[in-house]
C-alpha cells in the first residue's frame, strides 16, 4: 500500500506555489500544480498560521478542495506547544 500524498497550492500576497508531500518525501516550486488536492488563499501570516495550527488563521483564509487533507496534513507534523502558541500568535489579527 503506497503512502498518501497531498499536493497543496498557495496564493497569498501576489505569490503562487506548491508543496507535494508525503511517502517521507516533499517537493515545492513555484507556479500552479498540476492537481492540487487542496488551495489555500490569504495573507503569509494566515496561511502559515492555517497550515501549522488550524484555529482563527484557518478561518480567515479561503479553502478550495479536500479540507480534510489540511487536517491530515497538519497531523503529519507535531508542533512543541511553544512554537504552535507562536504560530498563533504571529497569525493573530492586529488591533
């Protein structure tokens, strides 16, 4: 049984790229993916925010696909509980 992989496409800030991840291997580039199984469009902050932790950054970005392999992907990679409070906290909306 091969391992599953998840493509993910990126817009925020004018930029477009890609990440293909899984069976213990990534790829990233620029540009569109050929299939991506989930798009992810916001601010750097969010996006980063939404990807790593979930939370308020997941709702303020838009999300286009398979939302559940945000969830999968995110379980892939435990965060210390310090760096995931700081993932937050950069996401944090100002004022």
């Amino acid at each position: 049984e091969g391992a599953e992989t998840i493509v993910l496409q990126i817009h925020n800030e004018r930029h477009s790229n890609w990440l293909r991840i899984g069976g213990g291997e990534s790829r990233a580039g620029r540009g569109e993916a050929e299939r991506a199984d989930l798009t992810i469009r916001g601010s750097a902050p969010d996006v980063i925010g939404a990807i790593a932790a979930g939370g308020e950054a997941e709702e303020r970005v838009e999300i286009d696909g398979d939302r559940d392999a945000l969830t999968r992907l995110r379980n892939w990679v435990e965060l210390p509980d310090r760096l995931r409070a700081e993932v937050e906290e950069t996401a944090a909306p100002v004022g």
